[in-house]
C-alpha cells in the first residue's frame, strides 16, 4: 500500500458527537505504552505524526486519521494504567461503547497486545467486549523485535489460549523497529475495508508493500458490513459494565488537534 496523504482529521472527546463517516473505519485498541502510537507511525509511513506520551492515560480522546483519502485509522483510548478517578475511567469506557456500539463504518478492529507476555486481565475483558459488539479483533501482538525466533510459536499458542481465538490467522506480529507485520496488516486492511484500488496502486510501484497472507480464508471470515456472524454469548452487558464501573480504565496515548 502506497501512503499519500495522512491527516488527523477529527478529535472526539467524552462529550463530542462522533462523526457519521462515509468512509471505511479500521478502529485500534489497546492498552496504554503497548505500541498503539508507533503502530500508527509506521502504517502511515511516519515518524512521529501520532504522538507518544511519557504519561499513560494522558489522552483521553478517539482520532480519527484519514489515510489516502480512502479509510480512517481510528485511535482508540488506551486502557489499564489511567489514573484519573472511577467516574472519568467510566466516561472514557462510554466513549468507546458508543463508538464500537454507534459507528456504522467499522471494518475491523485490531487489538495490541506485548507480545513479550501473556494478555492482561484488562486485555482478556477488551478482547470480550469487542467481541460482544459483533466484532472479531485482530491480535497485532507488538513489540516482537523482543523476541527470539524459537519463542515466537510459543507466545503465540499462549495469546490464542488465552483469548480463546479459533483463527490463529487472526495473530499477527509487529515490530516498530524493523515493520515486521506491516504487509500482513495492510492485506488485512485492504480485504477487509474492500481497497481494490490501494492494491492494485501498489502492485505498480517499485516501492510497494506487497501484501502478504491468505486473503481468501481472511475474507470469509467477515461479512459485506464487516461485521462477524454475531455470536449471542450473553457477555455484552457483563463486559460493559466492568468498563464502566472502572474496573477497566480506558485513558491512552495521542494528541489533541489544535
């Protein structure tokens, strides 16, 4: 995939009006200092146009970036190391209900996990509660630089236990540090948020990322509105209210649009 143009293009806060895009929404979750900032960078092909911070659960925002004119990459607030009282952590777990809850533009949602350990209990109830919504996430498990070859299989055998994940496909790793996972991600982008178009401007350019996997057994996994054959586990409300009561407390990393 070929970056051409990046633009933070809206800022919601807890009291903001989500926007009723009309194009394609690939939404990012995850736990505060996992990587959610760099993954960012590196998918837009930048160094630091989505800012860290040095404080986890300083932002307390959803960003939308507009990536080609073509798809939105939506930065979700981080989650577990917020230190803001239990009546914010709730506002802040309600931000990201509504979105997951009243977006009609969502693809697909990646959720970041280290994947130098095992999912946190915070990272088990975001991964149920996205799942409640009608979503399957995908795993980027970050920071796989980290790692040495011979404990790749066995982190990965341990997310997918742990999540209880039926298609080990739905793993991939990541590394800031050399864009390991980059191509796999983007195929999973361009399948998914159906950008015909990306694909084929990228298989015309020396310079291209030539997307990689299995784009077939990834299709079948999603239906036209990008939304799973919803399982009716009865987890929906009992998720939620963890988020809300505080016991999750969401509250990442990014930066406010001036």
């Amino acid at each position: 995939m070929i970056i051409k143009s990046v633009n933070l293009e809206t800022v919601c806060g807890i009291t903001s009006v989500l926007p009723d895009n009309e194009l394609p929404e690939i939404a990012i979750a995850g736990k505060s200092n996992v990587g959610k900032s760099s993954l960012i960078n590196g998918l837009m092909g930048r160094k630091s146009y989505a800012r860290t911070s040095s404080k986890p659960g300083k932002t307390q925002t959803i960003n939308y970036y507009n990536i080609n004119d073509s798809f939105y990459l939506v930065d979700l607030p981080g989650y577990g190391y917020a230190t803001a009282n239990v009546e914010i952590k709730a506002q802040w777990g309600k931000l990201i209900e509504d979105y997951l809850h009243q977006s009609k533009k969502i693809k697909f949602v990646m959720l970041l996990i280290d994947s130098r350990h095992e999912p946190s209990e915070n990272d088990i109830i975001m991964y149920n509660w996205i799942c409640s919504h009608g979503y399957i996430p995908v795993i980027i498990a970050t920071k796989a630089d980290k790692l040495r070859v011979t404990e790749r299989e066995t982190r990965k055998k341990a997310i997918i236990e742990c999540l209880k994940i039926e298609n080990d496909n739905n793993v991939i790793f990541y590394s800031a540090l050399s864009q390991e996972g980059r191509e796999d991600i983007y195929d999973r982008i361009i399948i998914t948020a159906g950008l015909e178009k990306e694909k084929n401007d990228s298989s015309g350019s020396q310079n291209n990322n030539t997307c990689s996997g299995n784009p077939e057994k990834t299709k079948t996994r999603w239906r036209k509105n990008g939304r799973p054959e919803r399982k009716d586990s009865g987890s929906q409300q009992k998720v939620s209210r963890a988020v809300q009561s505080g016991k999750m407390s969401p509250g990442g990393k990014g930066r406010k649009k001036k």
